[in-house]
C-alpha cells in the first residue's frame, strides 16, 4: 500500500488552531487512509539539510532550512490507495497565490513557500522521506497516529484563526518596495500572538521574519 510523509511546517503548528484545522481536513477529506506514527520535533540543522537535499544549491535553499527550523514541525504517515496525489490535491499548489481558494493552502497559507504542509510529491521520494524521518527522528510507524492526532485536534481546534488575510495583505504591502521590513515585520508579529498566546514574543518575530524572508526572494526570482 502507497505511503507518504506529511510534515506541518511552522506556520501551521505555532498557529495551534491552523494546524488542528488542517489535520481536521485532511482526515474528513482521505478517510480510508491509516496514519502511521505521529511526532512534533524541532528539526536540527542535519536533518533540514537532508530533507532539502534535493533543491542544495538552489537560491531558495537557505531560506528553506531557516524557515523550517523556525519552530516545532508535526511529522505523520498517511497510508492509503494512491495517498501520494490524493494527499497533495488537498493540500494544494505548492505556492499559496497558485492554490485554490478551497485547498488548505488556499485557506490557510500565507504567501509562497510559508504554505502549512509539506507532502512528498512521489511515491519513490515518500519511501525515500520516511526513511530519512525514521532513522534521524525516530519517527515511529508502529504507534498509532490517529489516536494523537485527534487528541491535537481536540486540544486546539477552537484556538481562533484570525490573522491570515491580514498578514497576507500585508506581505503584498511589503512587496511593492521592499523597505521599512522592520515595520512589517512587527506588524505580523502582533498579529501572531493574537492567534499564538502559547508562544514568546520573540518566537514569534522569528516566524515574521521567515515569512517576510519568502517575500525577499522574489527580488531574486518570479513565481
């Protein structure tokens, strides 16, 4: 049976109540599918490097290691007949502007790359990605992941989501000039701890400051 590794970035699991959504979603959407361990871990550097492996080189790399680092990540299996694609069409495109308004990027993403979930995109990569998160963060397969899941979505579904479209708006404000980032960036860090009273401050900015950081690249390259 075909298997693939969901991962919710940051965007989604410091937003408590994105993250319990997306799970929410995801399970209403592939109900046949079986969830195979379930694990929140702070990625280490050598772990990013590896799971980025593919894209060394690339001008967006370095931002793909910050962004991910920035807080916890939550790492599951889903098993099911063809998961791969089945999990990825509900996701959505890959950049939030591409996905459907409907997708859980298209809801919940904030711009780019700061887009809630990675997905392996094939079957050959999933196989690939669940070996590397079994041997470097011990994800465990054997344990149950629809029992934890639920219990996180129980925790923090009615935790309010509030701040997408505005940090989207101003993620284009910041966009037409690219100056006053220190601006911008407190601007989106006040609306993270409207959605986020369970983290600092200070963690917070970090997480403004890698989404800002996704705008920065599009000095270097359209979408």
């Amino acid at each position: 049976m075909e298997q693939t590794l969901l991962i919710l970035k940051p965007d989604a699991t410091m937003r408590r109540g994105v993250g319990a959504a997306v799970f929410e979603q995801i399970l209403n959407a592939l109900p046949d599918a079986k969830l195979k361990g379930f694990l929140e871990i702070a990625v280490p550097s050598h772990l990013a490097e590896k799971h980025y492996a593919v894209h060394e080189g690339k001008f967006f790399y370095p931002w793909l290691l910050q962004f991910i680092q920035v807080g916890n990540v939550l790492a599951t299996v889903l098993e099911g007949e063809d998961i791969v694609a089945r999990l990825r069409e509900v996701l959505g495109a890959t950049f939030v502007e591409k996905a459907s308004p409907d997708s859980l990027r298209g809801k919940y993403g904030i711009v780019g790359g700061v887009n809630v979930a990675h997905a392996s995109d094939e079957p050959a990569n999933a196989e690939k990605e669940i070996a590397l998160w079994q041997k470097e963060a011990q994800l465990d397969l054997s344990q149950d992941g629809f029992e934890a899941i639920n219990a996180y979505i129980a925790k923090w579904l009615e935790t309010p989501i509030v701040a997408t479209e505005q940090i989207r708006q101003i993620c284009q404000d910041y966009a037409r000039e690219y100056l006053n980032r220190d601006i911008y960036q407190s601007e989106i860090t006040e609306l993270l701890i409207e959605e986020c009273p369970d983290w600092m401050e200070a963690e917070l900015s970090t997480l403004a400051n890698a989404i800002l950081g996704n705008m920065d690249l599009d000095r270097d390259s359209d979408r």
